[in-house]
C-alpha cells in the first residue's frame, strides 16, 4: 500500500522562485492510454471488484526536491484506494530504466492521489514519471453511463501553500461508453407503380431490402486487469414498423405465417461479420393490425462475439397487380439487446429510420367519404400537363368491411381535362361490399400514371335531401398551394 517517508527536510526555494517568476517556466506533461469500460458491465452491481487504473506517465518539466508532493487531481472519478507499494521510478527518458527521482505514494482522498519525491540524485525537470497500471482504484458504479474521467498533475510544498509545474491539461484515464451499436446499412426506397394497381415497384422492380447490423465491442471496453469481464450478448432484437399489409392476402390480419406466403411476402436472413449465419434470425411479434414485426438475432455458441458484426437483412416482395396493394409510407426499426453480466438484462439502443416508399405518379388520400342513398359524392380529378391519363386506380377502407381496390378502366382524363369520378367510385364501393343500400364511410387512395405536380383533385359530398355540398379536404396540391 501507500509508503511514507520521514526525517526529510523541506526544500521549498526552488518552488518559491517559480512562483516569483509569474509562472513562465515549461509545465508538467501527462500521458495516459485510458481504460474503455462498458457502462453494461459497469451496471453489474453484483461485480465486488473496483476497476482499475491505466498507467499514468507525467513528464516532470521542473525540480522536485525531496519531500516536495506531486499530486495527481481527478475530474468524474471517486478514488477508493490506492494500490502500489513500491516507489514510482521517473527515468531521463521515457521507459528508460536508470532512476534519478522516486516517488513514493503517499495517499489519497476522494479526487486525488499525492505522491513524495524522495531519494533525488540529481535534477529532475524533463524526467518521466510512471505511475504502474492498477495503483489507482475506483467503483465501476460512477461508469454506469458514459463518462469521461480525466487527470491533472501539480508540484507543491509539503504544506500545500506553494505549487508549480502544473499540469493544467485534463487527460482522460478513463472512458466509458456503450458496448454495443446499432444503425441501419441499407434502407427501403422502393417507388411503388400505379401503372400496376400497386402490385409492384416500378421498373419491373419486385423487392425491396432493408439491412441493418448490431455490433459488440467486447474487446474494446471492460473492466481492466483481474476484473477483466465483459457483458456477454444473449440476443439482439429490432422491432420495425410501418405498413406491410401487403402481405395479408387474406385480408383477416397479419400472421407469422403471411411472411413467406401469397403474392406478398418477407424474407429474413443473418450475417455474423459478413458470413450467412445459419438459424440465427427468427421473427415474432407480427402484429394483426401489419404494422410491426420483431426480428431477433441470436449469435448462439460458438459464433464470434468480440468486435463481431451481426446483419440482418429483410427482403420485401410483391410482385404483378394482385391484391393486396404496396402502401408508400416509411418505415422505423428501435433496437434492444439481451444481454448478461452475471444477471441477465435488456437495454434499448437506437431507433432509426429504416427508409420510406414512395409513389412513382399522382396519390391523392381523401380522408372522410360518406356513401349514402340521399347523398352524391363529387370527386374531380384535374389534369392540368399536356399528357393524356391512364388508368386511375382507387383504394377505398370502408369502415366496417374489407379494402376495396378496383381500377376506373373506363376514365380517361384528356390533357388539360377535368373528369368527375364521384359517382363511378361510389357504384363501385357498393359492389365491392354487397351493400347496395344504406350507410358506408370510407377513406380513399386514388392513384394515377399522371404526373403529380401537375394532378389536381377536389373531393366533396352533397345532402341531396336539404341541398347542402361539404368540400372534403384531401392530400391533393388544390388544398396544399392554397
């Protein structure tokens, strides 16, 4: 433990002439390799042992005489002890091996440890000091969370009243920071085709691939020395959401088993540092309502965990113009890994975007449309390009009853033309439910091959009963540029 020495006289006349000197004269240097820690493992309270500290070398820029203090001042670290009973060597040069100077530790308290020179041969300015690795100890629990702790360095008097060579540059000895990262690598950004009723991406595209990856720095942070652990990875897990309904064929709600079958589906696979991982990656948790999915990867034994990168990539398919259609919307994925540090635990990490879906022509959503006997429903579509339309394709969520989706094949919107689909969709709605009377509301998704800046479309119903029209506010640019 900490060795004091004795019988010493005080030689402060060096110390005293700095101070007279304005403090011009070269300042202590400090050099230290910081410790990484996990602020997972650091978590475990169940670990008794303290971490521990790095090397710590201070180039002395001034004379130290015997029995003057070297104090070493800590910023985010509680010292608990100190651990080193031989003396500190500072040598001429860095790692030489003739002694001119010692330091003895002498003791700490709470943000500092003091050291005494002593047995000083000859003068010391610009000798290295090295404090040996493990001498400084502290709790793991002030590294819980990321932290940085650093160091400074003074000369004093025995009494304190006088310092010099200071070394005012803050030095990190420790760093503690998460073991693990997540982040997406390739995200979706697939343009889904009006042209095919939404059945597909455009080009002939069919898929759409969003990968991301887990990474565990279990050789970079830890504890150090003979409490060197690291919290071990059970499994990595990302719940993603957005809209793939797409894969409902049945129109009854998402199930695991809508994954990989039907028109539409998701296909999942694993890496571990750019290697397929066999059964590594299973998915749970479909939500019935096709909104979120939670994937988990599992490194299993004999898999790489140090440094290890784990992918997994998630492969959309949806190929021809069947049903269900390819909704454009973006898409999230909030990631939390399992881990274990004697007790096991779960952490959230990061929650990204995981890309969007676009439309290649024009989209217009009419939030409300009521269908009722005694009202008529007025939706225009306005061309305003010199280009002639193609087929406009509408989507209709009826409240109470499955999707409709059906394709105007007989509208045609003239360049420079306006056309009113009101009446068409509302025919077609009633069809598509069996419900030739009564009351419906619906939310509509009208799509077209026309371009989209220059697609405008106005969606009102009237009560024919007491002659009263309600303008129906929709996504098209005839409300946005207003």
């Amino acid at each position: 433990m900490s060795k004091i020495f004795k019988g010493s006289n005080i030689a402060v006349a060096s110390a005293v002439a700095l101070a007279l000197a304005g403090g011009m004269a070269s300042a202590a240097k400090l050099s230290v390799t910081a410790n990484q820690l996990s602020t997972e493992a650091m978590a475990n309270t169940t670990v008794a042992n303290l971490v521990q500290s790095p090397a710590i070398t201070v180039q002395l820029e001034q004379n130290y005489d015997n029995d003057q203090l070297l104090v070493l001042n800590f910023t985010n670290f509680t010292v608990d002890s100190i651990n080193q009973a031989a003396d500190v060597v500072c040598t001429q040069t860095a790692g030489g091996t003739v002694s001119v100077i010692d330091f003895a530790l002498q003791g700490s308290t709470t943000s500092s440890v003091t050291l005494r020179a002593t047995g000083r041969a000859s003068s010391p300015a610009n000798h290295f000091c090295v404090i040996p690795a493990a001498s400084i100890l502290g709790a793991p629990a002030q590294f819980v969370t990321a932290t940085t702790a650093t160091v400074t360095s003074k000369g004093t008097n025995t009494t304190g009243t006088i310092e010099f060579d200071l070394g005012t540059t803050a030095t990190s000895v420790f760093v503690s920071a998460s073991q693990f990262t997540a982040a997406a690598t390739t995200a979706l950004n697939g343009v889904i085709d009006v042209n095919q009723s939404r059945g597909s991406f455009a080009d002939g595209v069919t898929t759409d691939v969003f990968a991301f990856s887990f990474t565990n720095a279990a050789s970079k942070v830890g504890y150090t020395g003979a409490a060197a652990t690291n919290a071990s990875v059970i499994a990595y897990r990302a719940t993603v959401t957005g809209d793939f309904s797409f894969i409902d064929d049945d129109q009854n709600g998402c199930t695991f088993t809508d994954l990989d079958a039907g028109a539409g589906s998701i296909s999942y696979t694993g890496t571990s540092a750019g290697t397929a991982l066999a059964g590594g990656v299973t998915v749970t948790g479909v939500s019935t309502a096709c909104n979120s999915m939670v994937v988990t990867l599992t490194p299993g034994a004999g898999r790489p965990g140090a440094d290890a990168v784990y992918g997994v990539t998630l492969t959309y398919s949806k190929g021809g113009t069947a049903a269900p259609q390819l909704v454009a919307g973006g898409f999230t994925a909030a990631t939390a890994i399992n881990y274990e540090q004697n007790t096991s635990a779960t952490s959230s990490y990061a929650t990204f975007g995981a890309g969007s879906w676009t439309y290649n022509g024009f989209v217009a959503v009419v939030p409300f449309m009521p269908i009722q006997d005694n009202f008529s429903n007025t939706i225009y579509v306005s061309n305003r390009s010199g280009q002639a339309n193609g087929n406009i394709s509408v989507t209709a969520y009826v409240e109470g009853a499955a999707p409709c989706t059906f394709t105007l094949t007989d509208v045609s919107v003239s360049a420079n033309r306006t056309f009113n689909i009101g009446g068409k969709i509302k025919s077609q709605i009633r069809n598509c439910t069996g419900m030739s009377t009564g009351n419906l509301r619906a939310t509509l998704v009208i799509t077209s091959p026309l371009p989209a800046a220059s697609t405008e479309l106005f969606s009102a119903y009237t009560d024919t009963t007491n002659n009263r029209t309600v303008p129906v506010v929709n996504s098209s640019s005839v409300y946005r540029n207003r």
